[in-house]
C-alpha cells in the first residue's frame, strides 16, 4: 500500500512540476473561470467543442499540487472524447474523490486521487478544474467557486 501511495504521490507531483495542456486556447469557443476562496486556487478553462465532441481543453492559472495535477489530468483525460464520455468521466471523477463511488471504473490514472477524499478540504482542489469544466461545458458564463 506505501508504494502504490508513493506512485501515486509521484503522479500528481510530475503533473503539478509539469502542467500539461498549461496555456491559453485561442481559438476556444468556450472559456470560464474557477475559484476556490479556502485555499486561493484560480483557474480558466478553456475548450474547443465542436460537433459532440472536445476537440481540444486548456488550462491556466495557479493553485496547490492537487489543483494543478488535477487540471493537468483532466485535460489529458478529456481531450478528443466526446462531450457525453467527458461528462461521464466529470460525473465518475467527482464520484470517486467524494466517495460517493468506490469503483473508479473507465478512470484510468485518475484514481491517484482516491486518497483525497480522506481529506475532505483537498476535495474542493481537486474538483475545482473539473467544476470549472463542466460549467463551460453547459455554457455557463458566471464565474464558478467551491463555496
């Protein structure tokens, strides 16, 4: 269990050192921002949709190592599904760090975040990016916060 928690550890750590799809979309067609107040993590989203699918998902911003591992993997994760697949990840994503599902099924590396629902404040970094998506995703233009 200690080394599969260091592994896991290690994942979020390379994708907080090494954000991927860290930048600006210009061409996005849908773009919103994300705040958590507790802890200070800003983010903007960025996506490209385009015909029931995520062509493309950006991300810039700053916050802790779970916010920005996480908004790392989630781009990673999300890129070129289509939008029911992508809303299904949110959905199992959300699920799996709230406890509400235990199973963590089509996740993949996403269940390095298994850990964060034992601390219940984490929780909040984690879904910040996820929120913040799905929000554009619906078209949302207000702001999102975990509060």
């Amino acid at each position: 269990m200690s080394d599969l928690r260091e592994l896991y550890q290690e994942v979020i750590l390379d994708h907080y050192k090494k954000p991927r799809n860290f930048r600006a979309l210009p061409d996005a067609n849908r773009k919103l921002e994300g705040y958590n107040p507790l802890c200070g993590d800003k983010i903007t989203v960025y996506l490209k949709v385009e015909d029931g699918v995520v062509k493309d998902i950006s991300f810039q911003g700053s916050g802790c190592a779970i916010s920005t591992a996480s908004a790392s993997m989630m781009t990673d994760s999300l890129k070129g599904k289509s939008v029911d697949k992508a809303e299904a990840i949110f959905r199992g994503f959300r699920d799996l760090v709230t406890g509400k599902d235990q199973s963590a099924e089509d996740l993949g590396k996403l269940t390095v975040f298994t850990g964060v629902r034992e601390f219940p404040m984490r929780v909040k970094c984690a879904t910040l990016a996820w929120h913040t998506f799905h929000a554009a995703l619906e078209g949302e233009v207000k702001p999102v916060s975990t509060e």
